[in-house]
C-alpha cells in the first residue's frame, strides 16, 4: 500500500514543504518547494527572526494549499516538521502549524532533528564518517549504527556556512552566498596559489573558522587579489581543511564510507575532489520539506519513540547524538 509522508522545514531563512510517497520500498519525491527570503538577509546583512517568522507563515500556507491538490490531507499518513536545532521564531511556526495540521486530520506526527534530516535524505549504510556542513553546523560523525552516532570532529568557533557568508558579504555578494561564489570561482582562471591555503588547526581533529574569516577579510581589505581569485581561494581553502580533517577522522576510525551532507555539501568543486563519497542531490543538500520526509520514513522503520510524540517542542539547539539516542 502506498504511504504518504509531509515534511516541514522553518528551521532558519527557508520555507520547505516535501511530499514523499512511499511505494512498497521505493520513494518517490511528489512536491518539493521552497521559498526563500535570502532577499532579507542580503538586504540587513543577516537573518531578522521577526521578519522570519511572518514571511514562513504566509509561505507555508501557500505551499500546503499546493499539496492538497496533489494529495488530500486526510490521506496523508505522515507529518512530519523540524523541531530543531535552529531559530526558534522561525521553527516555531512551521512546527505548531505542522503538529496542529496532524491533530485536526488524525495523522501520525513526527518531530525531527534538523541534523538528522540532512544525514537521512542520502540514506546512508553504516558504518559511515558523515561530514555535516552547513550554515549553522560543522561536523564530522563517526556513526557506527543508524542508533549510535558520535561526533569526532566539531567546530569550536563558525560553521564553514558562516564562514562562506561573512566572506561573502565582504566580497559584495548575495547572503547566503555559497553558491554565488562557486560560480565566481569557477570562472577564474587564474591558478591558486598552494602557499595561500591555510590548513586550520594541523593536529587537532576540530574544525576552526573564524581564524579564517579574519585571515580572508584582511586580505580582501589588503585589495592586492582579484574578486573572483578570492572567492575562488576561499572555497578551495575550505574545501582542503575539510578534506584534512576527513583523512584524519579516516586513520582514527579505519572508515571510508563518506556522507557528505548540508548546505555547503551543494558545492560542485567539494563533490569533485571528494568523489567516493555520497551525497544528496544538489537540490536536496539546503534545506527543504523533503529530507525531513526522509527522516520521518526512518522513524517509522525503525519504530522510533518520536512517532506521535506531541510533547516534544521545538529547540534552539539539542546534540545530535542526544537526540539519536532517544529515537
Ligand atoms: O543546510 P543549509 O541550507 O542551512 C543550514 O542548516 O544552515 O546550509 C546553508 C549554507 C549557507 O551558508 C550557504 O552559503 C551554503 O550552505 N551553500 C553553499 C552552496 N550552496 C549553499 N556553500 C558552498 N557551495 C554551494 N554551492
Ligand atoms: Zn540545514
């Protein structure tokens, strides 16, 4: 029988609704939409919560309307929203909309982890080294099962999200700025010097950002580098301390199955280099409605203690593996 799951996504500056249907043990992605406000982050220079928290109002409304041509509501077996980690003015709304939605139709709610949806929507096998990058997150995973999970690698500073976005806003580009400096970079021609790439924090298995944005903005400030040399430096520059840290998590943990997942997982030059690794599509690596479907398919699979759990509510942040450990 066919099975039909919602995922709602409002953790932070994007609307995403996602409709899976799940046939036997294939899933087909019917809707996947997102609407952005990236427009008020280039415009006051980073994300208002207050704006937020109207604009995913009037924008989830919009988007289920949508679904329900395509499904009905009470056909739907599943919803599911992001609890958190993220701003709560924003998962608040997605959240209680998705949780009251649920109620009113006598569907099965699932709360999910925004770190789990990322992971969840490359369906990884275990064990895996699952390297999580995104705006508000750096981290490298050691996960051993789909129910243990333990983080080898965080950042003890920004996210290497932060760090493209501050650097960004410096080069004058649109916030969030990850994929307008891949396209510059890739239109540079000239070669990067290997001398300009800093490798953060040689022995330490920690990633470690803010150094680096320090180290970026001074050097644009200097003005002795082109525009699109230094975008095309920044992304190489983080895609080799990634890259560093992932040979070291490897020698530790003697694992090679890389899940490379989150925004910055996007990135074409980062899939090149790291091409034995899984991701998810381009499309499906920021943040949409979808993974968070994905997510909540794993909780029913695995019976998980999150099915129809209302007493959960949203949280500005909660340790994955916590949270894993709780399923
Ligand atoms: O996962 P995500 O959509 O949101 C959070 O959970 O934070 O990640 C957003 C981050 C932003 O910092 C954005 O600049 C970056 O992902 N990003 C990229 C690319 N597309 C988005 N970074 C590098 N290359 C890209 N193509
Ligand atoms: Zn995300």
């Amino acid at each position: 029988m066919k099975k039909y799951i919602l995922g709602v996504e409002t953790s932070c500056d994007d609307t995403g609704i996602g409709l899976l249907e799940i046939d036997n043990n294939e899933m087909n992605i019917l809707y996947n939409k997102r609407i952005s406000f990236d427009f008020y982050n280039t415009k006051f220079g980073g994300v208002v919560p207050e704006i937020m928290a109207r604009n995913h109002l009037e924008a989830i409304d919009k988007l289920v309307a949508e679904v329900k041509k395509i499904v009905p509501l009470n056909q739907i077996d599943v919803i599911a929203a992001t609890a958190g980690p993220g701003l709560i003015g924003s998962l608040s709304v997605g959240f209680s909309f998705a949780k009251y939605l649920a109620i009113t139709n006598k569907v099965t709610f699932i709360p999910v982890h925004h770190l789990e949806a990322h992971i969840d929507v490359v369906n990884p096998s275990y064990p895996a080294l699952i390297i999580l990058i995104s705006g508000g997150h750096s981290m490298i995973i050691y996960a051993k099962s789909l129910r243990e999970y333990h983080i080898i690698c965080n950042t003890r500073d920004d996210s290497f999200g932060e760090l493209i976005d501050k650097v960004g806003r410096e080069l004058g580009l649109q916030i969030p700025s990850g994929r307008q400096m891949e396209e510059i970079a890739s239109t540079c021609d000239q070669v990067i010097n290997p001398q300009d790439i800093k490798i953060v924090l040689k022995d330490k298995l920690e990633f470690s950002c803010s150094g680096l944005k320090t180290h970026f903005i001074k050097m644009i400030r200097s003005q002795k580098f082109s525009k699109l040399y230094m975008a095309k430096l920044l992304q190489e520059t983080i895609i080799q301390n990634i890259k560093y840290k992932i040979d070291m998590a490897t020698e530790l943990t003697n694992c090679n199955n890389y899940i490379i997942c989150g925004g910055v997982s996007a990135n074409s030059r980062l899939r090149e280099v790291m091409h034995t690794a899984k991701f998810p599509s381009v499309e499906l690596s920021t943040d949409n409605g979808v993974m968070v479907a994905y997510a909540a398919k794993k909780h029913l699979d695995i019976n998980s203690k999150m099915i129809n759990n209302i007493e959960i509510e949203e949280f500005s942040s909660m340790s994955l593996s916590k949270w894993i450990l709780s399923l």
